[in-house]
C-alpha cells in the first residue's frame, strides 16, 4: 500500500511529487497521460507572474508571491530555463492609468518586490517597439519567463529519482473508499493508498466525485497562441500585457527562454478539457490586440499556432483544501493561471494539508536535489569537442534549427522518465521547436525512438495517447 497517490503529472502533481520526495515515504503519481506535462502545463503564456494581478487576501495571491520565489531557486537547482526579465502592463489612457494605479497597490499589499510605475518615456527608453499611444506601464521586475514542460519534467524526474514511483498511461477511471484506504481503480490495475492528492487540471472535479464529492466543477476556458520565429524574439525584452479584465490577464506579447516571441491568449469557452484546438477568430483577436502594444509584428514569421485550456471553476480562487467528503482526499483544483507561478506553494501547502489529516511524514536522510544536462548548444568549443570525444553522437545534429544532436536525445532517453513520443523528445531536448517545426529531424527522431526503445516505428506516438503516425497493414489486408 501506498502512503500517498498522487492523481495528475502536471505541474502541481510533479510539484507535490517533488514535495514529497523529501520524506520517507512511499508515493505514487498516476498520470493518464503516456508523458508527464501533456496538458495545460505545456499550453500556457509560460510566465512565472510578479503577483500584483491577485485580489490582496487570496490564496492566489499568497501563493503567486510564494510560489515565484521558490521557483526562482529551483529552477537553479534543478536547471531549467527561467529568465527574469520583468513585466510590464502597458496603460493608453487614463482609465488605466487608474488600473495600474491599482495593481501597483495589489502588488505592495501581496508583497511583489520593485513593483513600481513608469513613465511614458521610461517606457519607450526600455522597450522602443511598443506603440506611441503607451501613457505609462506597471513595471515588476520579479516577473520571469521559464520553460514551463522542463520546470515540470525537472520536478517530476526529481521527485522519481527520490524514490516516488510514476506510472504514465494509467488513468484513474474510480475510486472506492475503504476503512483505511482509498483503491483507485485504473485499466492497468488498482492500487492503495491511504492518502490522495488530486491534481487532475480540468478533470479534478470528476476525480472529486468519485469518492462522492462536489462543491465545485470545472468550467474549460481556452486561450490561442502564435509563436513566432526567432527574427521576431528580440521585439520586445520584457513582458509586454495590457490592463487585465474580468475575462483575464489579456493579449500579451513576450520573448520565450528559447529566443522566439510568443503572442496570446484570447479567451474563449469551450465544453472540454481536451479542445485545444485553434480557430481563425481567436488567431483574428489575438493579432489586433497584441497590435495595440507592439505595432510591429510580423506574422508571416509565424512559426505555430497552439492552444490551452484553463481550469477555471464557480470559485474565484484556488482550491487547496482537504475534501469534506473524504478525509485525507486533497483536492488541488480550479488551479487556474498563475498556478504555474504559484505551483511550488501549491505543493508546499497541499504536504501541510496532508500532515494535518493524519499522515506522518519523516525527513529523508538523503534527498538528491540538483540535476543537469548536458545541452551542445551551450557548451564552449572545448566542451563540445570534449563531449564528442567521450560520446561521438554528440557529433550528429539531428535538429538542425536548433542544433540539437543525437547524443542529447540519447541521454534524455535514458533518464528516469522515459519520453517515448517524438513531442516528449520535444519537450526535453527542444528538437522541433525551430522553423521548420520538425519537418527535418522528425523522422530521424522517430527512428531514434524506435531504436533506443526496441519497439517497431509504427508502435511510436507523435505526442498524446494514441497519436501514432504509421500504420502497418494488417497480415489478413496485405495477403
Ligand atoms: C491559456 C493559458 C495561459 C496560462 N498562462 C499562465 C502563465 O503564464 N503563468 C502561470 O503561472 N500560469 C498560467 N496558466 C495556468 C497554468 O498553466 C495552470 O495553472 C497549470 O498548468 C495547471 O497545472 P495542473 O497540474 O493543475 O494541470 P494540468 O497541467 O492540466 O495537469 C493535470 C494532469 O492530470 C492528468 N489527469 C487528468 N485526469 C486524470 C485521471 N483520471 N487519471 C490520471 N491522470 C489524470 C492529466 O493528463 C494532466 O496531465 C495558463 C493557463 C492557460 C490555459
């Protein structure tokens, strides 16, 4: 039996998966999906936000501020790619002049450190691309950027190499309460545990009413995206949002860690977690309202267009508590944006949570918590001669947008998570995020999979559960 099963790899899950690992203990991650971070984790504005945005008072704003700091630290120990570059919400009259006024005075009372507001012209000095009708901006300096698929697969690998256990493909599909124990029930069997956390993004409150719980449920609000090619990543060195509104944080324009521009959200209801689609007029939106900030956008450089669903429920805050249906059933729900930012907190409070309800957790003697990797790119000329000396596939680049070579899909192939979809490749290596978009190296990349893996290419996935990309006739069809 399990001390704690954790339902849900995203950031939250692979955040108290990380938490855990600290003690001894024996913990379980059930993720439905075949990687760790395959929903809205991987589809956001990739922003650790400042903190001024949430109401003063809130456990959003508690643990956007927490939660920031702590990732700044981890994101060191744990190499994953952060960039501080601060925020600025750009105001174009004086209804927002009024409006950052406001935020300046969130920011103070949540704590946000240098939060403070610029002139027109100190303005224009930092950022010369940004349109001439800008009056003044909110500027933050604790806001970053960061990779929000490596912060994740940082935290999940981690918490896996302390000891926590992982199954991917494994979705909860019920679970009964028992005397002692909770069983959760998966097509891959059951499994025990006497402590759940329930980290299930846009699905969490379906988990919940399993054990007969309700009190919330999730309403799925989708945002659309351009990324733009590196030509455009140095328009602006700051990110650029406009004044926030009811519907969210509005159209922001920002560099990304890998050196592209990212252009988004708009908001939009949809009736699933899983319609992340995009459509012509939230591509439409998005275009003429990140105008109002940055002119000067070119979209025929336009490299992909992606989306993500947030998981928004009738509360206007998260949900961090223990269930009052099921003792010892935490519920991490509603966690919509800034729950990246504040995830590490999350995780954090949802440990407290549990020692609250009964669960006796010991300090490990030994916690492994740094990790890196070798990234070619990175290396001075000496490293990389050094790293193709000890391993010549250093010297095959595969992904030649971003020179990404054989011998780093190799090593991340071998590490305690195993990707076994070209996208997963994507996601630890960067291989596929240049222009051409994988039309090069991606089936270089499936037949490295395949050979790596030992399992036929027709059995390799590009990304999600079922997305595979050959098909092999049947013996009865090719007869
Ligand atoms: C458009 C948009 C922009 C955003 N921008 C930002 C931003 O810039 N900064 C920020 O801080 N936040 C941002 N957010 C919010 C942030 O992305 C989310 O708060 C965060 O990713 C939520 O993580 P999660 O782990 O709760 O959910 P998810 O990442 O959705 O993970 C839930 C996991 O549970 C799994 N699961 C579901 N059902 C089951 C089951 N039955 N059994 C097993 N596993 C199951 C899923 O497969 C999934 O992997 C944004 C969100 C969106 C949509």
């Amino acid at each position: 039996m399990y001390d704690v099963a954790i339902i849900g790899c995203g950031i939250v899950g692979a955040a108290t998966a990380y938490e855990l690992s600290r003690y001894n203990l024996k913990v379980l991650v059930l993720e439905a999906q075949n990687d760790v971070s395959e929903a809205t984790t991987k589809a956001n504005s990739a922003i650790l936000h400042a903190g001024y945005d949430p109401e003063p008072g809130t456990l959003m704003a508690r643990l956007n501020v927490e939660g920031v700091r702590m990732a700044k630290e981890l994101c060191e120990k744990l190499d994953v790619e952060r960039d501080q570059i601060g925020s600025l919400v750009l105001a174009f009259d004086d209804e927002d002049l009024k409006r950052i006024q406001k935020l300046l005075h969130n920011g103070e009372a949540n704590g946000v450190p240098g939060v403070r507001i610029l002139s027109r012209q100190e303005v224009l000095e930092r950022e010369p691309n940004l349109s001439d009708k800008v009056v003044g901006a909110l500027y933050a300096p604790s806001a970053a950027i960061v990779s929000p698929w490596e912060f994740c697969i940082a935290l999940a690998e981690t918490a896996v190499r302390n000891g926590v256990e992982l199954r991917l493909s494994t979705p909860v599909t019920a679970i009964d309460k028992g005397e002692a124990a909770y069983v959760l029930h998966t097509p891959k069997g059951d499994f025990e545990a006497a402590y759940v956390v329930n980290a299930a993004g846009c699905d969490a409150d379906k988990i919940h009413e399993m054990v007969g719980g309700s009190g919330f449920s999730t309403q799925y609000n989708r945002g659309e995206y351009y990324v733009m090619d590196k030509t455009q990543g140095t328009l602006v060195s700051h990110v650029i949002f406009q004044c926030p509104t009811k519907e969210g944080k509005g159209v922001l324009v920002a560099p990304t860690v890998h050196g592209n521009l990212i252009v988004g959200p708009n908001t939009g209801a949809v009736d699933s977690g899983d319609q992340v689609g995009n459509t012509a007029q939230g591509l439409d939106y998005v275009r003429r309202m990140a105008a109002r900030s940055v002119p000067g956008i070119n979209y025929r450089d336009s490299i992909r267009n992606f989306a993500g669903v947030r998981a928004q429920t009738e509360h206007d805050d998260f949900i961090v508590e223990e269930s009052k249906f099921a003792k010892g059933f935490i519920n991490l729900a509603g966690i919509k944006s800034p729950g990246l930012s504040a995830a590490p907190a999350i995780a954090v409070m949802a440990v407290d949570l549990l020692r609250q309800a009964g669960l006796s957790a010991q300090a490990k003697d030994h916690f492994t918590d740094t990790r890196r990797r070798a990234v070619f790119h990175r290396m001075t000329p000496g490293e990389k001669r050094e790293a193709i000396r000890k391993n010549p596939l250093y010297g095959r680049v595969i992904c030649r947008c971003e020179t990404i070579t054989e011998g780093e899909m190799v090593d991340a192939i071998h590490r305690p998570i195993v990707p076994t979809s070209i996208d997963a490749i994507k996601r630890r290596c960067n291989s596929g995020m240049g222009r051409c978009q994988g039309g090069f190296c991606g089936p270089r990349v499936h037949e490295i999979l395949s050979r790596e893996l030992g399992v036929p290419l027709d059995e390799i996935e590009m990304d999600e559960e079922g997305s595979y990309i050959l098909t092999t006739p049947t013996k009865e069809a090719a007869v």
